[in-house]
C-alpha cells in the first residue's frame, strides 16, 4: 500500500518542486507590436532599447494611423541623453519616471488603434489616445491647439511614472531633480505658450535671455517633432545642477548652435 502511494505522489512532488521558468523579457520591438508592456517591463529595459521603442510605436502611428506622424522625438532627444550619460538604469527614479511615460505612449497608442483597451492605470493612456484620435481627425494643425494637448497627455503619464517610483522606494539624485525640473519647465511651455512667450520677452528686454527672437526661439525649442531642443536642453540642465562652471555655458551654447539654421531659415532635417 505504502509503494502505491509513493508510485501515485511522485508525479506531484517532481512536479511542485520543479523550479519555475521565468517568461523571457520582451524586447522593444515585440513590446512596440504587442503595445502591452507594463510599466514594469519598460522599467526592466536599458535606454537604448527605450529609444528603439519610442522610435518603433511612433513609425507604427506613422504607418497605421496617422500617417507622417513624428511627434514623439522630443521624448528621444530626452531618452538618447540618458543612454549616453548614464543616466536611468533600470530600478532607479529616472527609470520609473520614464516607464511611467512610454506607458502612457504605448496605451494610448493601443486604444488608438484598436478602438479601445484597458489604460493600465496609467491616466495619460486615455489622453494619449484622445491626441491621437485628434491628430488623425487634423483637429491639432495649429501649434496653439497642438501643443497643450500634447503637454497634458505626457503631464499626466510623468505624474503617473512619478507615482510608480515613490512605490518602488526610489529617489532622486539632486541633478536627477534639476533635470526633471528641465522637463516640467518644457511642459510647462508647451501648456502655456502665452506666458511662457511673455516669460522670454521680459527674459530678453532685461537682458538677460537669449539674444534672439523669443517668439521663434519659443516655437523651435517646444516643436515635439524635434529631438534636439530636449537632447540639448538636458545637458544644460545637468550641467548647471553639477555645477560645471566650463561645460554649461558650452551646453548653452550648443543649444544655440542647434538653433542657428532655424535661425538662419535653413533648418536641419531632425
């Protein structure tokens, strides 16, 4: 009797006792097909996959929905600072920060497209679907309408990802915050284009501000379809909260230079 019990439990015990096998990481691409990575999963990738993926939903916008669509290189010029300086390895508050936003970008994206879809939690997906839907429609041609809705989409997603790093127990370095601080103010533009114009006209007739014309200088540095303005703006950022009394005014500079065909009336392909 006692031999028929074991013959019968054996396959249970190997069974119970076998190790488990975790499912294998999903890469950008799979991520960017699929658009159902969680913010965990997101959490889990390096910067430069993070920058694959931005690029892989935003060419499938472009293809399946809104076609020319580039409207999320403002978010790479951010990521590609990150993944050349160090910056946002996975489990820190940057990188919690930034999985909470591409999340948004990936829900939003999936309830775009298919018509509707669970938002993960995240408040920026529905926003993020609502832009898209008014992309597609030509409602957000003009910049004045395109860009608060744009700001308050990727508002809620950081706030969201600020949220997910405060579970986590994560915290932020002093220039983690400074350059976060960079991004607020860039929303910040982006929402209020009025105030933030009047904020630069003061800035240059006290002379102080950038030695250019505001209202242009305002329309290149908050244009979403660039990647420059955030990619050089951040380096500014990270260079004044340091401080590196030799590489921010260089920074600063450089932000200049990436102005200067805008300036000229040539501008760069981007």
């Amino acid at each position: 009797m006692r031999t028929a019990l074991i013959v019968l439990l054996l396959p249970l015990l190997l069974l119970t006792g076998a190790p488990a096998v975790a499912a294998p990481a999903r890469g950008p691409q799979e991520c960017a097909a699929a658009l159902d990575c969680t913010a965990a999963e997101l959490d889990a990738m390096p910067m430069r996959q993070r920058l694959e993926f931005v690029r892989a939903v935003q060419d499938r916008v472009a293809a399946e929905y809104v076609p020319g669509f580039r409207h999320w290189r403002n978010i790479e010029g951010i990521i590609r600072f990150f993944a050349e300086n160090g910056f946002g390895a996975p489990g820190s508050w940057v990188s919690h920060v930034d999985s909470g936003i591409l999340e948004g970008i990936e829900r939003g994206t999936a309830i775009a497209l298919h018509g509707g879809g669970s938002d993960f939690g995240n408040p920026g997906s529905e926003l993020w679907a609502d832009y898209l839907r008014r992309m597609q429609r030509g409602e957000l041609a003009e910049r004045w309408v395109h860009d608060p809705a744009w700001g308050n989409a990727e508002q809620a997603s950081t706030e969201h990802g600020l949220r997910l790093a405060e579970q986590h127990g994560a915290r932020p370095s002093r220039v983690d915050r400074d350059i976060y601080n960079f991004s607020e103010l860039y929303r910040w533009m982006l929402r209020n284009p009025q105030p933030a114009l009047l904020a630069l006209n003061q800035a240059a007739s006290d002379g102080v501000g950038i030695p250019l014309a505001p209202v242009d200088f305002l329309r290149w540095f908050t244009d979403v379809t660039l990647s420059e303005p955030t990619y050089r703006g951040a380096h500014v950022a990270r260079d004044v909260s340091l401080p590196d009394p030799v590489s921010a005014p260089v920074s600063a500079l450089r932000v200049l230079l990436a102005y200067a065909p805008e300036l000229l009336g040539t501008p760069t392909p981007n």
